[in-house]
C-alpha cells in the first residue's frame, strides 16, 4: 500500500494572515488566511487525494466510508481527527469546546466534542496564548465575564518555537497575535466564543459569542494537565512522544539525517512542519516538502525517513 497524500483546504478568518503562502507555499486566497485544513473528513473542509492516482481526487470523508480496510477497519463512523496549520496574524478570540455528549445534544447528532493540541511552529518576540482561567466557582467566573474582568480572570501563557500544549474540551484558551501552530484535534468546528476584545467586522458589529454554552462546558476551577513528553532515538532521528489520551495520540518526528519508525497503529496522519527530505515505503521513495500531508495507511508496517525535516504525527486512539 502507498501513503495517501491529501490537498488542503485554506480557510479565511479575520483575524488570519500570509504566512502560510509565504513560509508553507500554499495558494492562500487573501491575506485573511487563517488556517489550512491539511487532513480533514469534517463537512466544512473535507480535504481531497492527491496521490496514489488511483485514488486521486476522492474526498476523504469517502475514502474512509468506502474504503475502511485502509484505516483498519475503524469503529468510528466518521473520520475522527483533523490536522490544521493555524496562522493568528491577530489574537483569535478567547473561546471553549463542549465534549462528545454535549456537542451531540446540542449541535447535532454527527458532531463531535473538541479536544486538541498545539505545537507552537512559530512565535513573534512576546507572543502569549490564554491558556486557563483564574475563576474558582462557576459563580466568580459567570461574574467576571459579565462585568468584562479579562485581565482578572484570564491566564496568559508566554511561548516559544517548539512548545506543545493540551487544550481538553473545557479548556478556556485563544491563540495569541504573532503564532503559527500545528493543531491536532478531534474532528469538530464546534467553537463556543467567550470574548473577542469587542472587535467589530466592516459594518460596526461584533461576532456573535456563546455565553451560556460557555458556562455550560468550561472547567472550572482549570486544571493544566501533566505532560510525560518522552523521547527516543539519536541524533540523526528521533521520535518525540507528546501525548496519550482517549482519542489520540500526538508524536513529532524529528531527523537530521535519516530516521526508521515502526508503526504499530492502525493507520497515522502526517504534515511536515519543517525541512525537506524523502521517505521510503515497501521500497519506493516520496519526496516530501514543508506543508506535505498523508495518511499511511494499515498495511504500511514502518517507513524509513531521509533528510532534514520534522513531521507532527497522530493516530486515533
């Protein structure tokens, strides 16, 4: 079996930018660009094959009902992770993600809860993210939000190239101004926006926000989570384990030379984030290059990586 290379699906945001036509290459339709949806089933931006030919041009969302054997034959319905490249020219407003049961109840059937991660590919000198919230109660927090307590009540989180972050369902949070991030999630659009610094669009009005949702679902008091970030390998390839949890698995690929993985899951989803090189499969070599995203596949045993590039990796769980 080969790798299954997809083609993005650019989304515009107000507050997105060029970086990724100017640093990643891709054809971004305005300055506004906000985020690629590099490996995608979800019905807002289902990204389509590129490559093997047989294959070209099917939607994934299709290739995954018609053809489960390649994803080993997955009990999930619909394809359950989603692989995005983010670029915050401005702040993203500070928002919350409901879980599994909340969001079916409340958004649908089909739709899934929201947890995600994020490596930080890069941050502006002084960039920050929220990341919690300083509330205790349910009450003090209601509180704060209504009398528009921001500084109070939201923590802010200075980053850097190479951090990772744990965003779970719940998690109160906002990609600060000046971030390009890898962002692997479950595959959901459901977003429940808590405040948005009263920015209005052209005709003077602000976007809509989702107070009641938010108080429903956000943890509180916040919890940061413990990371066991483990690594293996040398020094011409490593493998960076990030994350274990309920729905995936999160690694990054790291090689200055060359790099052998064993894959031992299902099936895995891959966006080079950095570099160039090639990757060998069953004795074929692949060219890849920044921003390249597949999927490989059940029968794909391990792959053999050559060159100086890293890969941010996810297999469902």
């Amino acid at each position: 079996m080969k790798p299954i290379f997809l083609k993005p699906v650019l989304q515009e945001k107000i507050w997105g930018g060029n970086k990724l036509g100017i640093y990643f290459d891709l054809p971004i339709p305005s300055n506004q660009t906000g985020e690629g949806w590099m490996i995608s089933g979800h019905p807002n931006g289902v990204t389509e094959v590129t490559s093997p030919t047989e294959l070209e041009g099917l939607p994934l969302d299709r290739l995954y009902k018609e053809q489960p054997a390649l994803f080993g034959n997955p009990r999930e319905e619909v394809f359950p992770l989603l692989t995005k490249i983010i670029d915050a020219s401005q702040a993203l407003s500070v928002q919350v993600h409901p879980d599994d049961q909340y969001a079916a109840a409340h958004e649908g059937a089909g739709e899934l809860g929201k947890t995600e991660c994020w490596y930080i590919i890069s941050a502006a000198p002084g960039a920050k993210i929220v990341y919690g919230h300083t509330a205790q109660t349910k009450e003090e927090f209601i509180e704060q939000v209504e009398k528009d307590n921001w500084d109070e009540l939201l923590t802010e989180v200075p980053v850097k190239d190479g951090d990772f972050f744990y965003v779970p369902h719940g998690t109160i949070h906002a990609i600060g101004a000046g971030i390009v991030i890898l962002e692997i999630q479950q595959s959901s659009d459901t977003t429940y926006r808590v405040y948005d610094y009263h920015r209005t669009d052209a005709n003077g009005h602000e976007r809509e926000l989702h107070l009641q949702q938010s108080f429903d679902v956000t943890m509180i008091p916040h919890q940061t989570p413990e990371l066991e970030i483990a690594t293996e390998g040398n020094q011409e390839g490593q493998v960076v384990h990030y994350l274990t949890n309920e729905y995936f698995s999160v690694y990054k690929w790291d090689l200055k030379k060359e790099l052998v993985v064993d894959l031992p899951k299902d099936y895995y989803l891959a966006t080079v984030i950095t570099g160039e090189g090639e990757m060998e499969v069953d004795g074929t070599v692949y060219p890849l290059k920044l921003a390249d995203s597949f999927i490989l596949p059940t029968a794909i045993q391990s792959v053999t990586l050559r060159g100086d590039l890293e890969i941010m990796v996810a297999n469902p769980e």
